[in-house]
C-alpha cells in the first residue's frame, strides 16, 4: 500500500486510498479475531472522550506533540498544536454537548480511519457522519485529521454557537 502523506490527506486526494483501508486484512479485526493494538487505543480514546476523562485523553492518548486538524471556514477551524490546545478545542465542543458514537473503525500501519456519529445536543442541530484519520506514533495519537461529511452545515453550526467578540476585542493582542 502507498504511504499517505499528511498534506495528500489534508487536501483530501487520498480520499480513495483511504478507502482502500478497509481491505480484507487491513480492517479492525485480522484473520484471527485479534483487533489492531491502533484500533484498540482509539476505542479506548472514544471511551475517555465520553466520560470526558481529561486526564486520561492527555497523559494515556494523545503525544505530547499532537496535531488536532479541523478544516473548515468557522472560529473553531484549524490545526491545533499540543495537548493543551486539543484540550481547549474539546472544552468547546462540550458547550454544545458535543457527542461521538464510533460506527467503523480500520487500521493499516500507523493509521486508523474512523466513521462516527457526532452531534450536538445544546442546543440541537448537527448531527453528521465524521471521518478522522488518526496517526499513531509510539502508542499515542500523534495526528488527527478531521472530515465532516457536510463541511458547510459545520461551519454553520459552529459559526451559530461560536460568534466572534466584537471588535476591538476580537482580536488577540
């Protein structure tokens, strides 16, 4: 299999190689039953997501390096760097009651792509298929590149929930 770079994934030209992934011994499960190591740390990260276990998203999942990408043309767009920054971008999606229920999980090498259900629920209002492809490197989630299935009912929505201050604090100093 190709390798996939980060910036063919972020422009989304990978889109058909990554659709490859779920090829019969590349998929969540091998032959034997096992489940990917790199599947297995994403549920795992799923869970501590949901009991919104900080701690454990920080110092179990996520290197210390991350890279948290979310495309997009809204105030929470971007590529956020660290821990902290992921973190912060968390804490924001839980003001919306911001909730994810994996659906297909796959894993090839040092990526696991993920469908899953997001959805909001204060207030109500989006509720999509997500695609991630996580990097894993040394057993921790090195690169997460997120993909909403309808990019302009997320900007939307997010625009909606996170407005800008007005000027002059908008801006950071």
């Amino acid at each position: 299999m190709p390798e996939i770079s980060r910036n063919a994934l972020l422009r989304g030209a990978a889109v058909t190689t990554v659709a490859a992934l779920a090829v019969p011994g590349t998929a969540s499960a091998s032959a034997h039953g096992r489940e990917h190591p790199n599947v297995r740390l994403i549920r795992g990260y799923y869970e501590a997501y949901a009991a919104n276990d900080l701690a454990a998203l920080r110092t179990k999942y996520f290197a210390p390096d991350i890279r948290w990408t979310i495309p997009g043309h809204h105030p929470l767009a971007g590529t956020k760097h660290g821990a902290d920054e992921v973190l912060a971008f968390f804490a924001q999606l839980a003001k919306a009651g911001f909730r994810a229920d994996p659906i297909f999980l796959a894993a090839d090498g040092d990526w696991v792509v993920d469908l899953h259900r997001g959805w909001s629920t204060t207030p109500a209002g989006l509720d999509l298929t997500w695609a991630l492809a996580f990097r894993i490197h040394s057993g921790r989630i090195a690169e997460a590149i997120n993909y909403p299935a309808d990019q302009h009912a997320a900007d939307a929505f997010f625009w909606k929930i996170y407005p800008l201050a007005p000027i002059p604090t908008r801006l950071a100093q």
